[in-house]
C-alpha cells in the first residue's frame, strides 16, 4: 500500500512536471536538458557495470546535453541554415575526441567502450533533441513560434496507450505479445491502449477543429506513437534483461529510473518527427 502511494504521488507529479514544461519554451528546453543529462548519465553508468566497458560518463553526458541545447538553438529561428549550423561543431569535436581517445586510453575493450558512447547519443540525446523540432515550427508569417500540441500529444498518447493496455490486459489479456522479452504484455492489452488513442486522437481533431491536422492525419500519428513506444518499451526491456535488471534506477520513487520512464518516448519522439515530415511533402 506504502509503495502505491508513493508511485501515485511521483507519477502526479511527474506528469504535472511535463505538462507544465509545454506551457512556456524557457521550461520545456530546462527541464528535458535535464532529463537528457540524467538519462545519459543513468545509462553510461549502467553500461559500465559491464565487464571491460568504460565509458567517459562526464563528457558523453555534457555532449547530450549541449546537442539538445544546439537543437534548440537551431530550430527556434527560421533562419536556422549554414551560418547557425555552426552550432554543432563543438558537438562533433567531443564526439571526435571520445574516439581518438580510446588510442591513448589503453581501455581493455575500446570497442565496446566506442559502441556504448555513440549509443548514449543515438538512443537518448537525439530523440530529446528532436522535441525540438515538433515544439518550434515556421510559420505563414516568417518566423518561428512555439507549439505546444504537438510535443505534447506525443507524450498524452504514450500515457494513454500505457494506461488502456494495462487495464485491457489486465482484464482480457490471454495471449502474449512478446513473451521473451516482456512476459506481462499481450496482444489484447495493446489493442485496447491503441483504441484508447485512437479515440484521444479523435477528440483533439473534432477540438482542434482541424487547424493543425485534418482527423485521419492525427490518427496516424497515434498509431504510430503506440506501435513506436511499444517497440520503444520492449527495447528498454531488452536492455535491462541483457544486464540482468530490474529497473534502470530508483531516482523516481516507485518508477525506478529515467530509462524506466522514457523508454517508450525514445522511439516514439523520432517516429513522431518522421511522421510529420512525411506528411508535409504531400
């Protein structure tokens, strides 16, 4: 009962937190440079309880970070080309300095060392930095504004998806949708969290009266925020199975970890971005 109480009211908080941050850019660009710091540096530690990996846990968080402040930087002015690209240089200088290290380091398994410190980039400072890119879009006007909507609904979606597969499964749930890798979810539960989006979509169109996108269009990008996050999920179990974890952390209590957290989010927020633009060539 004790541990109910205190996930409930982390999970109250957590979501006020996020909902609050899409309310002005200032926040939302604080708060998920933090969660990106603390995820990438929850994940290098973790990989570095493998045997031989030693992976710069400092440096390959403070690039993860500065990326996601250069992805700001860069897609909040309309005028973000070449002479504003330059913003990534330091960015790539770290980068290039995390691999010519190895030469020098005499680490026993450089290798794996490389591999782990681009994966922290690849799997959790690009997907945060590309909330960037739904939260500030050009307008007819000329510059660029702030939107809300679209960072958000990515991340209601993943919520109601979690909550309407849980509850279906837990009530109909017969068949497993991945048993290796994660034993309590089924096929039934996943179609119900899907349905429970699609009907969430629905509503935001009929509110939204179509100004941002026409109803099939928001359909689409539930669909695709529940299948991504669902793979985005099984992968984050994955990984902690491969460990031989439970949670990734205890800095949530109750929750455990920020990978326990954002898992689905890491996949769905790319697949989002993708899904946009392909939308706008047509």
């Amino acid at each position: 009962m004790k541990n109910f109480i205190v996930r409930t009211i982390t999970g109250i908080i957590f979501v006020a937190a996020l909902v609050a941050s899409f309310l002005r850019p200032e926040a939302m660009v604080l708060l998920f440079s933090i969660i990106t710091g603390l995820t990438v540096w929850e994940f290098t530690g973790l990989v570095n309880q493998r045997p031989g990996v030693a992976v710069n846990r400092f440096i390959s968080t403070v690039a993860g970070v500065y990326f996601f402040f250069a992805m700001t930087y860069f897609c909040s002015d309309v005028y973000a080309g070449v002479a504003k690209s330059v913003v990534f240089i330091p960015y790539l200088v770290t980068i290039i300095y995390l691999l010519v290290a190895e030469l020098y380091l005499k680490q026993e398994d450089p290798i794996n060392n490389w591999a782990y410190t681009m994966l922290s980039q690849m799997y959790i400072a690009l997907p945060f930095s590309l909330l960037n890119v739904l939260a500030f879009n050009a307008t007819n006007q000329g510059f660029v504004a702030f939107n809300t909507l679209l960072p958000l609904s990515v991340f209601v979606f993943l919520w109601l998806n979690d909550s309407g597969a849980y509850c279906v499964g837990s009530l109909i749930g017969r068949h497993k949708l991945f048993p290796r890798i994660s034993p309590g979810k089924s096929w039934e539960g996943s179609i119900g969290g899907a349905i429970v989006v699609l009907a969430a979509a629905w509503a935001i169109s009929q509110y939204l009266d179509q100004e941002m996108l026409t109803l099939p269009e928001w359909m689409g990008l539930g669909l695709v925020v529940v299948v991504f996050g669902t793979w985005g999920d099984l992968t984050e179990s994955l990984f902690k199975r491969t460990l031989g974890i439970k949670d990734s952390g205890n800095i949530l209590p109750g929750h455990g970890g920020m990978l326990d957290r954002f898992d689905s989010s890491l996949m769905a927020i790319p697949a989002a971005v993708v899904y946009l633009y392909t939308l706008s060539l047509f």
